[in-house]
C-alpha cells in the first residue's frame, strides 16, 4: 500500500451540513475538528477557506448532501477543490448521505441519472476516495472511478431492535427493492419476513400499496427502508399491516430525510416508534418522541481510522 506523506497526521474537517457529527466522529477519534470557514455571500457564492497546513495531508472531510441539498452539494465540491489546491494528499469525501441517489437509473425517457452525474462532480473536485453509508441503491458505486467504502447501519439497528426484546416480530421490508436489507435484518432478528408490494404513481412521491406477501397477522412488524422522505410510503404501510392484523408497527431506516409533510405524518400515525441514525441531522421540530435517534459516529470513526491506518472495512461487519 502507497505510504502517504504526513499520513501520521489525520484531519477531520466538515461544511456546514452536519457540523455535530463532524465533532462526534472527531471525539471518537480524539482528535481536533479542523479549522476551516465556509460561507455564502449576499449574491449566494459560496466562499471556503481553510484556515490550517494541509500540505501532504490525509484529509477527510464530513458533509451529508442533505436539506438544503444543493448548496451542501456545491459547499462540498468547492472545500474539496480548496483541499486539492492546498496540497492535500488524499482526500477522502465522507458522505453519509449521498443526495440524488434515488435518481440511478433512467427509468422514463429523457430523464437524467443524476447519482452518476453527483459521482463524476465529486471526483473533478478532487475526491480521491468516497466513504457513505446505505446508499439507495449498489450500482452507484460503479458510478465511480475511485474507491467506495459503503457502511451499513444494518448492525446499529439490528442491536437496537434485539435489546427491545419484542415477541412474536416479522421483519418488513416496504418495497421489493429494499427486500434484501431486510432479509439481512430478519435473519440477524431471527424473524421470518414479509414484503409490501407498491406501485409509484408519478414523480410526486404518491404511491399505492397492492399487496403484503407473508404473514403477519398477530405479529409486531419492523418495517425497513434506506430512507424515510415525505413518509408517505410509511404510514401507507402501517396502514396496510394493521389492517392485515399485525397487532403493532414499529418502523426503521438509515437515512431520516423528514422533508415536507413527513414530522405531522409520523406523528398522526399509529407507528409506535421510528428508529433512524442521524446521517442527517434530526433537530428542531424533526425531534419528535416518536422518534429515535441512533448515532452514527462511532461507526464512521471507526472506518475513517482503518482508511487511514490502511485496515479492513469489511473486517469492521464480519460477525
């Protein structure tokens, strides 16, 4: 493995997106938060400056592409363009969310695949390897031409679930593209499975609900997704495993988008309880006591020291 230049020394820094998970992952390592300022001018042009000695340095540099997407989107390319011409060694994008991400294929004409489009930015801008966490779909990893470590919260939930020590649990997957990750958790559950069949209606995040195949009727089911948006798909699902007989609905996924309508949704339906990792951050009135939040930082601090110290990432989820 190539010895970088000054690699002794790690540095963590972060935009504007996820400041608190930036220090979180920097505690876990115990290290100081890199000194940098990033900004927006009255005429919306973003200014970066980095404000310490990156020269032949192992940079990292925290920043969900979250609300309000598309400036945390330009903020991250623009510091890893200030990294590239400081002189940085290798800089390593840490996205725990990647944004865009539902957008991977061209599934109706004339229409973009923007998940490539973001790769391709992120690589010009400097990116010499990209660190995320559950990306929406595998293939986005091909997207790129450098390496990709993608990180699983498979284990945090799965954890969480266990010490809850509920009876009689069916795990859900809420579509069938989503049905291997919670065939994964089932399996580390111990419950057997079951999957809702939906159509998308449109481009307006409306779907419909067709069909539940499995049982679970009599059962307290986990509902499973990557990411939790409008939470139209959510109460639709609850709704649906009710009325099937489920005799409560518990609900999981990685990535707590909460746009629009989501907060009043969650709230307004009979869900018991919505675990998430905080990839995005959940404050204001996202904080809810529906929901809880499970960090994150550990699990990105971990690989960020096994990149640096050239370690195995797959080692971090063998069983």
């Amino acid at each position: 493995m190539k010895q970088f230049a000054g690699k002794d020394e790690i540095k963590v820094f972060c935009g504007n997106a996820h400041p608190a998970l930036a220090r979180a992952v920097c505690d876990y390592l115990e290290i100081p938060l890199g000194k940098m300022e990033a900004f927006e001018f009255s005429n919306e042009n973003i200014f970066v400056r980095i404000l310490e000695n990156v020269r032949e340095r192992d940079v990292f540099l925290i920043q969900p592409i979250c609300t309000p997407v598309n400036r945390n989107l330009v903020e991250l390319l623009i510091i890893l363009d200030a990294f590239k011409r400081a002189s940085a060694e290798r800089m390593t994008a840490v996205v725990p969310y990647y944004g865009y991400a539902r957008t991977d294929k061209k599934d109706q004409p004339r229409v973009p695949i923007t998940a490539r489009l973001i790769a391709d930015l992120l690589t010009t801008a400097g990116a010499n390897r990209i660190l995320t966490v559950d990306l929406h779909a595998a293939q986005i990893q091909g997207f790129f031409n450098i390496p990709v470590d993608e990180l699983t919260a498979l284990f945090l939930l799965s954890d969480y679930w266990k010490s809850k020590k509920l009876k009689d649990v069916v795990v859900v997957a809420t579509d069938i593209g989503i049905s291997k990750r919670a065939r994964d958790l089932a399996a580390k559950l111990d419950a057997p499975l079951a999957i809702i069949e939906k159509r998308r209606l449109g481009n307006d995040d409306s779907t419909e609900t067709l069909n539940i195949i499995g049982e679970v009727a009599g059962k307290r089911a986990i509902t499973v997704d990557d990411e939790i948006d409008t939470a139209g798909s959510l109460v639709t699902a609850v709704d649906a495993l009710l009325k099937e007989g489920a005799v409560e609905v518990y609900s999981c996924c990685t990535h707590p988008v909460f746009s629009g309508p989501a907060i009043e949704r969650i709230s307004k339906s009979p869900v018991k309880e919505v675990v998430v990792t905080d990839t995005i951050p959940v404050n204001g009135p996202k904080k809810i006591k529906k929901i809880t939040v499970l960090p994150i930082a550990p699990l990105l601090g971990e690989a960020i020291h096994r990149i640096h110290t050239g370690m195995s990432i797959g080692a971090m989820f063998e069983d």
